[in-house]
C-alpha cells in the first residue's frame, strides 16, 4: 500500500467516521496532571513513545515474548505477520498520518517487508541501530517520534501486538516459561499501568487480526481483572468474561472502559421541567444538610451514579459507585476520560459517563475534610491522602466537559430544591440544631428529674 496515496483519501469526513478507532494524542488541556498518566515506565507500545530511552530495555523481551506465543499457537509466523501486514495500512491512519509519517527512504519499488526471524537474540542488534540516534527533539514526550518505514512499521506491531497477547495468556492461563510469567508477575502493576496510557495503544485490529488466527485469548477476561483494581469488594473466584456484541472498540484502553461504564439504560430521574440556573456549590456535608443522602452503589460501574427519590421522605439519595484509588486506577481513570474528551461528545450519556463520574466527585470536594467524609462515607478509598485525592479531583474536574448524568444530576439536585422548599427548610433546622435541641430536652429532663427527687424528699419529711 503507498502510504502517500493513502493519506490524502482518509480526508475530514474519515477522520470524524473513525474517532472511536483512533490513536489519540492526550488532551493539552490535561497535560498539567503531569507525565506519569502520558509516558510508560517500562513498555512502549505503539509508536509514539517507542523512542524514549528509558523504554529500550523491553524491545529485547518483546521479541522473546513474540517467540513463545507463536511457538504456543497453531498459525505460522509467516502467517501471523501477513495478518497483521495486511492492516498495517490501516493503522498507521489510525495513529495519525501526520504524526507517524513515512521514512523518506520507504520507496514505493521497495521490496515487501518479510515476517521477523525467530531468533530474539539475532534480532536486536537490528533494532538497537534503528533505535540507536534518534532526533535530538523526539527524546521528550511532547514531540513527534521519529518517521517509521513500512517495515519498521508492521514489524512494531507485530512485536507490540504478540507481547500484550502473550501477556494476557501468561496472567489468565499461567502459560508460557518461568523465565518470562517471573518477570509479567513482578512488573504487572507497571505493565497494567503502562498498556492504559491513550498514547500507548495498539489499533483493536490488529490485535483481533492475530485472536481470529490463534483461537481463543482471553482478553475480556483481564479486563474484568484489570478493572478489579477499582474495587475495594474484590470476587474471590474466576473472572468472568464479558460478550462486546455489536461493539468494537479502538484498543484496549476503550475496552476497559465499555466495561467499566456498565448498563447506560438505566435512567437517572429525568426532570419534566429544567430548571433555569444550576448551583454547584455542593459538597458531601451541603448535600445531607437539604436531605440528600450520599449513598454508595451496590455495583462497582459508572453507569451506577444516579439519583433517586426516597421511599418515604422527600429527600434524596445520590448513589455512586466507590473508587480504590491506587496508582494503576487512578491512570486507568484519568485516561478514560482523557479518551472521552478526544472522542465524547458532550452531550451523549454514554460517550462521558467517565467525566460526569470525575465531575461529581469534584463538585463535592472542596476541603480535604470532604475527602475524609468521603472516605468515611467508603466512597473514595485507597492509599492516596487526602490531600493527594483532592489535588487529582479538583485539576481533573476543571478541564473535563461535563457530561450528561452530571448535568441531569446537578438539574435533578437543583428542581428537588425548588419543589420542596418547605421540607427542605424542616429538615436543615433539626440537622444542624439537632444536637443543642437534644441537649436543651436532655437538660429540661435532668432539672425535671432533679425537682422530683426534691418533691419525694419533702414529701417524706412530711410524713
């Protein structure tokens, strides 16, 4: 395929057609959170990072990872390679064709590229001389990597692709040598957190290409296992997989998250009149204090964040699902809604469920005293502090669009105010009198207790 003919036919239309599929670049607005959510620490995957110096020590063990899995499956190198050549084409668009342009020496008479060798030791010294000088501007982030021949190309994704399915196999069917499940098992807080940075995804077709040749890879499986590391209620059995249906998403960072969004068909208590101004000024305290109840899900699933009517007062419960923040979920989390800012349109449920979930934290914490009722509340949990959790919500809320259940929430929040006033005004009295008027009854029965003591002894006198 002459990838300088293909570029100009992806055109605005493809590229709007495509926007689930691609490769995204993370949001400017979101790089202030710091490059700990946009640079791997240990593993490249895909082009835009495979440059950093930091990173070259896994190309060696993405080439012995390669050769297990295709000792392990029935297809052919040979085989295995010419599927994933024929969409090299394909996702090379994907990552951006202005980002990831053609080597000047990819000529359009050259030879066809051939499947990699087998051996991992012959091949390194290969790819130590194609990663050895690297332009002096691509060894930060924040530049375009390198131009990438069509041979370098496919070759990166067939090694990428082949190493995260090999991983997949070694983490859910203990397959594979001692050697390298030793090292998965020892880095896979590492690895988790590296293949679910936006920018180091590798195209869904591409991985699907070798899943239909090899047979089974249980890959939805470890995203129900990834996911876990959300939840502080862990299953102690074996992870159940998932069926994707119609659905086909762009990598496996969007896999995670069609997941982790759960069933968008349950409805939030949709309003019959909106109400003309909305308040954000709520935190957890302010939300009990007119009657909503903070409330944690039964699920573990964004699309759990609802608000609900009571069953016998007027107030409110606000459910949300609780959040273990550690640091793969707290990566996992920013990226997903890094996804939905590149690819959400604001006004679709389903396409920011993420940003209205991270909004609605933030709008109720304003102090880390609210963090800690968070956490009292089993909300938020985990080993970041206070402070470490109210400094990610509050920078990660700022510059997220705000996404439909946040806004139908905060309109829910805002029509309950108007319509119940009354009790409203009932409830916040004895909330926060509660306490001096128990203590004022409390006081009036011991100086009652003391009069009648008084009135038994007179009356014993008496006699």
């Amino acid at each position: 395929m002459n990838q300088d003919q293909a570029a100009p036919a992806f055109g605005f239309e493809g590229d709007y057609n495509l926007r689930i599929s691609r490769i995204y670049k993370f949001p400017a607005g979101l790089r202030a959170l710091g490059t700990r959510y946009i640079e791997p620490m240990l593993v490249a995957i895909g082009p835009y990072h495979r440059h950093l110096p930091h990173l070259q020590g896994m190309e060696q063990v993405k080439r012995l990872a390669t050769d297990h899995f295709v000792n392990q499956v029935e297809p052919t190198r040979e085989e295995l390679y010419a599927a994933v050549l024929h969409v090299a084409g394909t996702a090379r668009l994907l990552y951006g064709y202005g980002i990831i342009p053609p080597a000047p020496a990819a000529a359009a008479g050259a030879a066809p590229p051939r499947a990699p060798s087998g051996d991992a030791h012959q091949q390194a010294p290969a790819q130590e001389q194609q990663q050895q000088a690297p332009p002096a501007a691509a060894q930060h982030g924040n530049n375009p990597p390198p131009p990438m021949g069509d041979v370098e190309f496919a070759d990166m994704l067939f090694h990428d692709a082949c190493l995260l399915l090999q991983y997949i196999r070694v983490r859910m069917l203990n397959t594979g040598p001692p050697s390298l499940a030793h090292l998965f098992y020892s880095k896979r807080s590492v690895i988790n957190n590296d293949i679910m940075l936006l920018e180091n995804q590798l195209p869904w077709l591409v991985l699907s290409s070798l899943i239909n040749l090899t047979g089974h890879v249980p890959v939805t499986r470890f995203i129900v296992r990834l996911a876990s590391v959300f939840h502080a209620r862990r299953g102690l059995g074996v992870e159940q997989g998932f069926e994707l249906g119609d659905y086909r998403p762009g990598h496996l960072l969007a896999l995670l998250r069609f997941h982790m969004k759960g069933d968008m068909t349950r409805q939030v208590d949709m309003l019959v009149n909106t109400p003309n101004q909305i308040s954000v000024s709520f935190n957890a305290i302010g939300l009990e204090e007119i009657g909503i109840k903070l409330k944690v899900s039964d699920g573990n699933m964004f699309a759990d964040m609802r608000i609900n009517k009571r069953s016998l007062l007027p107030g409110r419960k606000l459910v949300l699902p609780p959040m273990l923040l550690g640091n793969v979920s707290v990566t996992c989390l920013v990226n997903m809604a890094a996804l939905e800012v590149c690819t959400g349109i604001s006004f679709v449920d389903n396409n920011t469920v993420v940003c209205s979930y991270v909004g609605i934290l933030a709008m109720l914490m304003h102090r880390e005293d609210d963090v800690h009722q968070l956490r009292a509340m089993h909300l938020v949990q985990g080993e970041l502090t206070d402070r470490e959790t109210l400094d990610l919500f509050t920078s990660l809320g700022k510059h997220l669009p705000s996404g439909e259940r946040y806004v139908s929430i905060l309109e829910s929040i805002e029509e309950y105010k108007l319509g119940n006033w009354l009790w409203i005004a009932v409830h916040r009295f004895f909330y926060l009198y509660f306490t001096k008027i128990a203590t004022f009854f409390a006081a009036i029965g011991s100086i009652a207790g003391v009069f009648k003591a008084f009135e038994l002894i007179v009356v014993k006198k008496h006699q």
